[in-house]
C-alpha cells in the first residue's frame, strides 16, 4: 500500500510541475497575437485547475506517508506552509486569469493582469522548488 501512495504522490508532484515553467511562459506571452494569447491564458487555466486537483492527491498521499514516516516537526510544520501558500498562490491566480481573458475578447490591454500573473507564477515556482527540495532532502530540518 505504502509504494502505491508513494506512486500517486509523484504522479501529484508531477501536475505542479506545471508551476515551474508557468514564469517563463508568462515572460513571453506580451510578445502574441490576441488569438495566440486567448489561447494560451485559456490552457494555463484549464492546468491552473488540474494542478489544484494535483494538490488534493498531494494532501491526501502527503498526509498518508507523513504518519507512516518518522519525519521531524519543523519539517512538517515549513511543508505544510508551503503546500497553503502553492494552494493559495494558484487559487489567487485563478481570478487574474478569468480578468485577463475577458479582457481579450473585449479587445483590451492585459498588462495590469500580466503584471498580476507574472509575480504570482514566480511565487509558485518558487514554492514548488522549495517544497520538492524539502521532499528530497527530508533530513535537512
């Protein structure tokens, strides 16, 4: 049981991966057309919501392999604020999202969204790295 929990909890892991290049793709996004920026804000929020489900397994999982583990407080207490504040960051980022595309069809400017988005996302990779680091070297606090 203990190896398929850890299975489900990598498969988790990898749906935050997305968070890792999202800085980078809204670096870039100012430089497309209005369609090709329709389209991308609309697939970074269809994976905005699955990485939220990926969230959900990683609760689940994280809390399975938590009490099977002999993991130290500070550890858990520093993961836990991490995996709020990726929770909470991709939750935030959700309604700059939704702006930046009605802004499009409306034939504005999204740059004040963009702007939004751009600190968001480099807060979440941030995040994400910091608790995969944690993850991987579980010993260090």
């Amino acid at each position: 049981m203990s190896s398929f929990m850890y299975f489900l909890h990598i498969i988790g892991a990898l749906s935050l991966g997305f968070y890792l290049v999202l800085p980078f793709v809204f670096g870039a996004i100012r430089k497309l057309s209005l369609a090709a920026q329709e389209g991308m804000l609309s697939a970074i929020k269809t994976l905005n919501r699955y990485a939220q489900f990926g969230l959900i397994i990683q609760l689940l999982t994280g809390g399975y392999l938590v009490g099977k583990g002999g993991y130290s407080v500070p550890w858990m207490i520093v993961v836990v604020v991490l995996f709020l504040a990726i929770g909470a960051l991709g939750g935030i980022m959700a309604k700059p999202l939704k702006l930046a595309l009605s802004s499009i069809q409306n034939n504005n400017s999204i740059a004040a969204e963009t702007g939004k988005l751009r600190t968001l996302s480099a807060l979440l990779s941030v995040s994400v790295l910091l608790i995969s680091f944690l993850m991987v070297f579980s010993k260090i606090i």
